[in-house]
C-alpha cells in the first residue's frame, strides 16, 4: 500500500522542472564548418555489417562516417573507442544527461570520465524530421543499453548468442586479436542507430516500436578524435517485436568513411581532455 499523500501533494507536484545541464553552456559544434568540409570529402572505405554480426572500423579525426540502412528497416548499436586508448569509449548515461533521451543534428557523443570530450557530432539525421511521436517515442536513444545474454537469460533462462553484446564483442576480439574475455570489457552502452525507443507514459517502462528507418537513410558523423567504431546490426531487425532470437526479418547496415580535403578544417581542432585537475579534493 503506498503512504497517503500530505496535505501538499499537488503544490509539490506542480513545481516546475529545471534542466540539469542546459546546453547553452555547452561548446557548441561548427556545423557550418563540418558541413563545408563534407561537401567536397571523398569516400576512402565502407564495411558492410552482415544482419546478427558486427563489424570495427577506423574513422581518424577529422573525417567522417555514415552509417546507412540498406535493403530493409534495421536498427544498429554503436559502440566509439578513442582509437589509441580504449579505455576512453563512448559515455550513454553522460550523453543522456546533456542532450536527452534521443540525438539527432548538431548534438555528440561524449566520452568516459576522465576525459569527457566529444567524440563525435551528429552532421547529418534523415531521420530527424521523426521528432517525438504520440507515444513519446523517438529515434537515435542513449537509454537503452544494448541487447545482451545476460538479460535474455534472466528474463528467459536461453543461450542466445547474436545479441549485441556478444555482436560486438566478437567484432572487437577479431579487429584487436584479443580474447572475447578481454574484449567484452571494453563493450559499452551504445547509440542505437535507428532504433525508436521511449518510456511509457503510465509506468515509465522502457518500450521500442518498429524504426520509422528505410533503406536510404543515413546518419551521419563528424570524429572529433581518431576513433574506433563497432557496430552491430541487431537481431531485433526493426526492433518492431523482439530482439533476442532469430525470428526477427534483419538486414545489413553500411558504413562508409569519408575524408575530408586538406585544408576543409581550418579553424577546427581536436577537442582536448577534459579541464577538471583531477585532484579530487586532496
Ligand atoms: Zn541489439
């Protein structure tokens, strides 16, 4: 039985909401300036992710990557390293905290304490004229996590073996030759690409509906360092019913690495780590 609600509830419940972290204060990215560049950058390599598999790639900083939806409605979890240094990786919760539930144009994925920079913005989203729909649904969350064995054999006792997690840490063994024990350490929340997420309006629980995506659609980033990319084309396909067997209709996602010409980026450098000392109080 829930506690009875003072004499006060509603006043309490009607004060209004601040933001946490209003993005005003936030460096704010060129989007002119990237969008310049892009103009005239050539395409210097793709890698096709199979459905229920994922691929690493290699973006340096300065360029840009497209992730795209090809032959049919497919969603994909991305996972960003700092390409020399894995332990600076791609920070969901932190991202979450600055922009929202969902990203699109002009905002970035920030990196793991303590570095905290961007790793990359968002240049370009087909998807962006989605916005929110009756459900509270959108596209692009970092409040999802990734789909994994471990939960599946939580809520369901099986030894499914293509989630995401196990996707992308497969990938990550093969690109570095390490072992799956080690690279599944470096497996992180993700951005997931395409998938349409929300939170239910009566009980707050997290919810997907089929990705509004179609073959053409793209997203599009600018590396704001040199990065290592892993994406999985996940077992849920559209994600329009489940996501931990193989019953889903998957399809292939592409990426594609673009450079930019030499002197596109003047007036742009890498972003550097994060300003706090580090001293922690002592
Ligand atoms: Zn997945």
């Amino acid at each position: 039985m829930p506690f009875d609600p003072p004499a006060d509830a509603d006043s309490r419940r009607a004060i209004p909401p601040v933001i946490c972290y209003p993005t005003d204060d936030l460096p704010h990215p060129d989007l002119a300036l990237y969008r310049a560049a892009r103009a005239d950058a050539v395409r210097t390599g793709e890698v096709l992710v199979p459905p229920r598999t994922a691929a690493c790639f290699t973006v340096p900083a300065g360029h840009f990557f497209r992730i795209t939806s090809v032959q049919g409605p497919q969603v994909g979890d991305l996972n960003l390293w700092n390409a020399s240094d894995l332990t600076e990786r791609f920070y969901s919760g932190k991202t979450r905290a600055l922009h929202g539930t969902h990203l699109t144009t002009g905002q970035r994925m920030w990196s793991s304490f303590p570095h905290l920079r961007p790793m990359a913005t968002i240049v370009t989203d087909t998807l962006d004229w989605y916005g929110k729909d009756a459900f509270g649904g959108s596209v692009h969350d970092v409040i999802g996590t990734r789909c994994d064995p471990y939960t599946g054999n939580l809520l369901s006792g099986g030894q499914y073996h293509h989630c995401c997690h196990s996707n992308l840490t497969r990938a990550l063994a093969d690109h570095l030759e390490i072992s799956l024990e080690q690279a599944e350490l470096h497996v992180h929340d993700v951005l997931n690409v395409f998938m349409c997420t929300g939170f239910t309006r009566d009980t707050g629980q997290y919810f997907m509906k089929a990705s509004p995506v179609r073959p053409g659609d793209y997203l599009e980033l600018f590396a704001e360092i040199d990065l290592l990319g892993g994406l999985s084309a996940c077992p849920g396909g559209d994600c329009s019913s489940e996501h931990s067997s193989d019953t889903a209709s998957c399809h292939p996602l592409l990426v594609e690495i673009f450079a930019p010409s030499a002197d596109a980026l003047t007036g742009w450098s890498r972003p550097p780590a994060n300003g706090y000392d580090r001293s922690h109080g002592r």
